[in-house]
C-alpha cells in the first residue's frame, strides 16, 4: 500500500472548508482535473453518500463514497470503482485551526492493480500523477475558499 500526505494552509474558516469538502457535487469547483461530480445517492453528505467522478480527460471517472464523517474533525472518501489501476483508495482529511486560517491535511492510501508491474508503475509514474494531481485540487480548495 503506498502512502501521500499533503497539506495547505488556508485563510478561511474551518467551516467553510468542512462544507466545500463535504458538498459532493462541488469537487468541479475545487479540482482543475475533474469535468463533474454527480450524486449516486439520497444524502447529498454525511456517512455512506456517493458520488460519481468525470475526468476532464473524457475517459476516466470513479466512484467514491464518505466513510468517516466527523464535523469539522475527519473526513475521509473511500473509492467504490474507477477506470484507474487501483484496487482501494482512502482519502482522509484532518484540520488544524491556528487563528485566522486553517490547515488541512490529507492522507491518501491506495493500492495499485497488476501486482509487481503495478508497484513498478506507481513507483515510476502513478504515485507522481496521484501527487501532482492532489496538490492541484489542494490548490484548488484553498482558491475556492478564500473566495
């Protein structure tokens, strides 16, 4: 399993960030990489809601759904499918609040599909898209919220 942490500090409220993170169809908004965010359930947030993830590529999407749901605390995404070489990927966020701004920060764990060539792969490229790919929507986050 492989591991990335990013953090970005952001001049906004803590709340504020809790809501753009926790509203599943705003991850356009956010993220340059992604065409759309649609709701695969009732619950448009908290514990057990899905959504659907189109890629501005036109080919790849996936599929994730909130398995850990604490206001304001931890928040974490598990991927339930996707057109990527990955078997599991969990995605949590924690938050730091230091006066006026607030960090955020996310670990990601994934597993890559194909055994040894995929652990080649994700040494030689994957882990470097995933990481380059995550700073993007982190960059993202922070020009969202302190709209």
């Amino acid at each position: 399993m492989a591991r990335l942490i990013n953090e970005i500090t952001i001049q906004a409220p803590l709340e504020k960030i809790w809501d753009i993170l926790t509203n599943l169809e705003l991850l356009d908004k956010t993220d340059p990489s992604v065409k759309k965010a649609t709701l695969l359930s009732e619950n448009k947030s908290g514990l057990g809601a899905k959504r659907k993830v189109f890629m501005q590529d036109g080919k790849n999407w996936f599929d994730e759904m909130i398995t850990t749901f604490k206001p304001n605390e931890e928040l974490a995404y598990q991927l339930t499918d996707c057109s990527f070489p990955i078997k599991g990927l969990k995605h949590t966020y924690t938050f730091d609040v230091q006066g006026d701004h607030t960090n955020v920060r996310q670990n990601m764990e994934y597993t890559v599909k194909f055994g040894f060539l995929g652990t080649l792969l994700d040494k030689l490229m994957i882990g470097k898209q995933f990481d380059d790919g995550i700073k993007k929507f982190m960059t993202g986050l922070k020009v969202y919220a302190e709209k």
